[in-house]
C-alpha cells in the first residue's frame, strides 16, 4: 500500500482544491479518507486506492443519444 495522501495531493488527484476537500468531509462525501490522532490535532489523509475507486464510482459516460 502506498503512502497516505495528504488533503492537497488528494485534492490535486481529483482536480479540486483542498478546501473542496474539506467541505465534502464535512458534508460526508467524496473519497473515504483516515483521521489520525483526535481532537483538533488530528490530521487527514486519503489511500490513493479509495480516492481512485471514488473516481471511478463517480465516473459517467455521455449518453449514447
């Protein structure tokens, strides 16, 4: 397993910003990610492997008219 992503190369992965990111956490959407530590000292990181599988879940292809 590669190393954990942190909120910005996550963010840079899907095309977003981090603040997008963080916004989507808190509304409890986009990729799965990690909280390490508690309390507001914990920090974020995604698995490159459930920010790929968040992409292709949400991909969509045009319609075949």
């Amino acid at each position: 397993m590669d190393a954990p992503l942190t909120p910005k190369a996550a963010a840079d992965m899907i095309g977003v910003k981090a603040d997008t990111l963080k916004a989507w956490r808190y509304r409890k959407q986009g990729p799965r990610w990690v909280k390490i530590g508690s309390g507001p000292r914990g920090f974020i990181r995604y698995h490159r492997e459930e920010v790929e599988r968040w992409l292709v879940e949400n991909t969509t292809a045009p319609d075949d008219g």
